[in-house]
C-alpha cells in the first residue's frame, strides 16, 4: 500500500475505505484535509473550491452543508446534478467526502437549535445517496447550533457501518461543541475517542490542541493512544476559524497535532468564502511533511 502523500489519482480511484485508512496510517501524521463550503459562488470565479485546495497540498477534500439530495459544486464546469462529485474527484485526483450531522432529537443546548435539511442529516437516505453520489468517504460531526451529540454520534457510526459496510471510510466525532452542553473534560475526550473506535469508526475527530478550551497535548496524546489500539486513526481539527488566522498559528497547530499523535490534519473552511485560506494550507502542509512532499503534492498532474 503507497503512503498517501505518494499517491496519485489512479491510486485513488482504485482504493475503497479500508485501502484509504491504511494509506493515511502509512504516511505517519503526514495527511492534511480540507473542509470545504461548495454551494456558494466561488470567489476564484470558474475555478472550484476542491480545485484550489487541492492545488495548495491538500490529500483529502470534505464537503460541508452540502445537501445530498440537491447536490452542487460551485465553480465546476456543471455545477449541479448526480454527477458532481463525481466530476469533482476527476478535476482534482483526490479523494472527496461529506459531513452528515447525526442530529440529537433531544439534545441539552447552549445556545437555539437550528433546524437542517434531511439531506444534511444522517440518516439511511442521505447514506445511500452519499453512495450513489461516488464519495470516498462520510464524517459525521457537528456544525454550529445543530445539536450534534456524542451519544448520536456513536449511533451514526453503527448506522453508517451497517450502510457503507468497508467500501467508504468513517470519521466521527466533533470540532466545537455543535450548541450542546457538552465540554472537554479529560474523562468526556478520552471516553468518546475510545467508544467511537470501538463502534466501528475507521477515524475518531478530536479538536486540535488550542483550538477548545482545555485541549492541550497530554489530551489528545491520550485520545489517540486509546483510538489507535483499537486499530482506528487520529485526526485533528481545526474548525473554531483559527483556520483563519495568521500563517503561524496555524503552522503551531499542526506540529503541536502531529506531537500529540494525529493521523490527519483537518483546517475548516472559515477564512475565505468557504474555506481556510490557501497560504494556511501551504503552511500546515510544510510544517506536517516539508517542501520536497508539499511541492510535489501541488505539481502532479491529475492525470497520472
């Protein structure tokens, strides 16, 4: 199996969930996401998003508040229809997924819950079209106010294993707290991490080290010693729009992520319209794996 960073996007198309997680655990905490908002006009005009955070070193592409039942990638030569993602995944080489929010029914909220489309909803629907639609891979997690709950996460994963069975990998887990009540105590990070692996989840999300209150290093290294002897990986994530601060914060996030044991680095996509900007993706990139992979990672042809 090639490490991810040297994969190409005939590598990619060959790969189900299980080739792709372990791809990512090859390249040693040398994987970066970008999380992506596609469904507004994009700011590079007739140029998409994924095109331009890929072209900035990104390995994997995550769609957010995409609606799977209205499916649309701004900036795309089609913008809209069945095969977007599809087209997607061709102008780009590289692996595409999709949050799906497993949205509480009766969650304890800080702040007014904030009502979604199904199509952003886990449920058995949006998991069979994610399929139809050719994603690589599913993150349930949160956005904000929505009402995510670690309990409905780890039901999404089961539910989302019985779905998807191994042919996509599965990322769970949350960024910020999604409006609930619920915080980042020590005992709340560590148990959720080991009870998300344990439920079947190929990739366990944490917050990043300065990115909550309280999660530092010794957390997450806790976190991701737990989830990888369960077999699952790390990833950490950047999703407080600090993706959106100045180039060396976000550089000190990596390496402070990668110490702490991450298999993947995620930034959001607060910053520009849609995304973090592209200077920042730069940054992580070199400080996760160096200029001679970061590079290389920007200048391969899609077509190889």
């Amino acid at each position: 199996m090639k490490r991810i960073l040297d994969c190409h996007g005939s590598d990619f198309a060959a790969m189900k969930g299980q080739d792709l997680k372990a791809s990512i655990r090859a390249a040693e905490g040398r994987t970066l996401l970008s999380e992506l908002i596609v469904r507004f006009p994009s700011p590079f005009e007739d140029v998409s998003l994924p095109e331009v955070a890929r072209s900035f070193g990104a390995d994997l592409l995550l769609l957010n508040l995409f609606d799977v039942n209205r499916p649309r990638i701004s900036g795309l030569p089609v913008e809209e229809g069945e095969e977007v993602v599809r087209l997607a995944k061709r102008f780009t080489g590289r692996p595409v997924g999709v949050n799906l929010e497993p949205v509480d029914p009766d969650p304890s909220m800080m702040e007014k819950q904030i009502p979604i489309s199904a199509g952003r909803t886990l449920n058995p629907d949006s998991l069979r079209k994610v399929k139809e639609l050719g994603f690589d891979f599913v993150c349930l997690t949160g956005n904000p106010k929505t009402g995510v709950t670690n309990d409905a996460i780890l039901r999404g994963i089961r539910l989302a294993r019985e779905w998807l069975g191994e042919e996509l990998m599965i990322i769970a887990g949350k960024m910020h707290a999604a409006g609930t009540s619920e915080g980042w105590t020590e005992e709340e990070v560590v148990e959720s991490a080991d009870r998300f692996a344990e439920a079947g989840a190929d990739v366990v999300l944490i917050p990043a080290p300065g990115t909550v209150p309280g999660l530092d290093v010794p957390l997450l290294r806790r976190a991701a010693e737990a989830v990888h002897r369960r077999g699952g990986l790390i990833m950490a994530a950047v999703g407080t729009s600090q993706e959106g601060a100045d180039a060396e914060t976000v550089r000190t996030i990596a390496l402070e992520s990668k110490k702490a044991g991450a298999d993947i680095f995620h930034l959001g996509d607060a910053g520009l319209l849609g995304m973090a900007p592209p200077e920042n993706l730069f940054a992580a990139s070199v400080a996760l794996r160096g200029k001679r992979h970061t590079y290389r990672r920007m200048a391969s042809s899609v077509l190889r």
